[in-house]
C-alpha cells in the first residue's frame, strides 16, 4: 500500500479524532499533525477518550498508528544556548511533546534541528546534541526525526553531514532518524532529478533505515537558492515525475510520505490561502498523472 498524507489540523474540540476525519476525506493512509500550534505553547489537554475514537476510526479505515507523524513546534531550538532560560525552555518543551506524542501513541516526531544564529556551526550542533541527550532515555518510546533543512539563514541540517554529527553524538540514538524534505533538499543544492543517486549518498553517510518520513513538496526556487519556499505538487522547480521517483522508490516502500504543499486561493484576485490541495494532489500521485487544471479543480470543488 503506497503510504501517501499530508499535514492536518489538530483542535483542541476534536484532537485525534478530527485529524483522522481530515486525513481520510483527502484518501490519505498516513498523516501528520501539530499538538498545537508551531508558534507558540499554548497546548489544550488530551482526551482519552477522542483519542480511543480516533484510534477505532484509523483501524476501520486502515490506518496505522506506525505510520502518523507530529511535527514539533517551530518554537524549539535547541541549536543556540545564549540564552540558558530560553535553551531549558527549548528541551523541557520538547520533553513535553514527546509525553503527549506517547499519550497519543504516536512513535516519531519531526523536528528542526534549530539555528545557531550569532553562535557558530559546530557550537549548534553540540548544542543539539546535547538537549537530545536530555529528552532521550533508554525508556522513551519516541522516535526524533531530524529534518533536512534548505539551509536559510544559520539553520543547521542542510547538509546530510551535520545530521550525522548529530545522530552520532546522542548516546541513545537508535531513537534518533531523519525527515527527508524534497523542496529543503532542492533549495539545499541536493539533485532530485537523480534520486537513486541522493539515496545512495545518503546511505553512505547517514543509512537509509534511519529514514522515518519524508516530505513531499515541490519548490519556488531554483536548486541551492536555500531560501525554503514550499509549492503545489508539480508546479515548482522540482517537478511532478522528480517527486513521483521519490514518493515510488522502493527503498522507502514502508516510509509515510506528507505532503506540506500550500493551500489555495479562492480565486486569482485572492491573497487569503484558504482551500486544502491535498484532496487532489493525492489523487494525481496515486494516478500517477499531472493534472495542470488541479487549482481550477480545486476552486470548483472546494
């Protein structure tokens, strides 16, 4: 079964359950959510109960809890410590993210690796190092996936090296793995075109059974403008049959595979990104087939 979601909402009404309502009415088998929102803390209390429906509904549709993901908030950096308050923030939070993912029963939570920003490269990387140390124990039942960053500004992980560094200082890093993320490795420098190549490299450097998820996303930009900017399945610099090679090779058969791409606008007049792709991008992956009409289609049926 092709593993294929996309990012869905969390509310705090809902929870679980509606992430898993979402999710299925796009035709996802996989999907990932935040626990609240990325920019800030605020975080409502889990219910028991939403989140017993929520697992009942997945089994019936044949979902399985191997395969959801919870991205960590964009708040946590663990790459810069100049702050001792903010840095003890940074890892108790995603101490606290990691009790709600095992709450929730969810194995493996993205995240960014951080910035240094006026600090230096290697002094972030040990600082990752370090606050991973702190929330991974022999006992912890969740997986971090390191994202692979474009590399904007002092992001760290825009190179596969930096990753290793990582995976190789945290003393219990069997529970430590990679998000691969098409548009950040394009704007990264990283040549989708041959991606049998990329996973070759990877598996060199890092190995390919540390892979727990990938993001699919086409690019704005051109490949190692590192400048971030997500676009609708297709229609960027990456394009359709790039991301299919991607999202069929057999090396990540039994990897989810989340679509992150952009929402669009009602109509061409519009600035405010309110309808949801996913619905119609999914359709064209498991087609296997462009649709160039997909934000007419979209528009016409919500």
């Amino acid at each position: 079964m092709l593993l294929i979601g996309s990012h869905v909402s969390f509310k705090s009404d809902s929870q679980l359950l509606g992430s898993v309502k979402e999710a299925i009415s796009y035709g996802s088998s996989c999907f990932m959510f935040y626990t609240g929102a990325p920019q800030n803390t605020k975080r409502c209390e889990l219910s028991y109960d939403l989140t017993v429906e929520a697992r009942n509904l997945m089994d019936k549709n044949n979902i399985l809890i191997d395969d959801i993901v919870i991205h960590a908030p964009y708040i946590i950096n663990l790459a810069n410590n100049e702050k001792k308050d903010s840095y003890s923030f940074a890892i108790d939070f995603l101490r606290n993210e990691i009790k709600r993912a095992e709450m929730l029963g969810v194995n493996k939570i993205v995240l960014h690796p951080g910035s240094f920003v006026n600090l230096d490269i290697d002094t972030g990387i040990n600082n990752i190092i370090n606050g991973l140390n702190q929330v991974l124990d022999k006992y912890c039942n969740v997986n971090i996936c390191l994202e692979t960053m474009a590399g904007k500004g002092t992001e760290i992980g825009f190179k596969l090296e930096h990753l290793k560094r990582i995976i190789d200082g945290v003393k219990y890093n069997d529970k430590v793995m990679v998000c691969i993320d098409t548009c950040h490795l394009n704007d990264a420098g990283y040549d989708l075109s041959d991606f049998d190549n990329f996973l070759n490299d990877f598996d060199k450097i890092i190995g390919i059974n540390k892979i727990g998820c990938v993001h699919v996303n086409d690019s704005k930009n051109v490949r190692g403008s590192r400048k971030d900017r997500h676009e609708n399945i297709g229609f960027g610099t990456i394009g359709f049959d790039n991301l299919l090679s991607v999202i069929y090779d057999e090396r990540l058969k039994n990897i989810p595979k989340i679509l992150e791409s952009p929402y669009v606008t009602k109509d061409d007049n519009s600035k405010e990104k309110v309808l949801a792709p996913y619905k119609y991008e999914i359709e064209m992956i498991r087609n296997k087939k462009f649709n160039k009409d997909l934000y007419k289609d979209i528009r016409i049926n919500g």
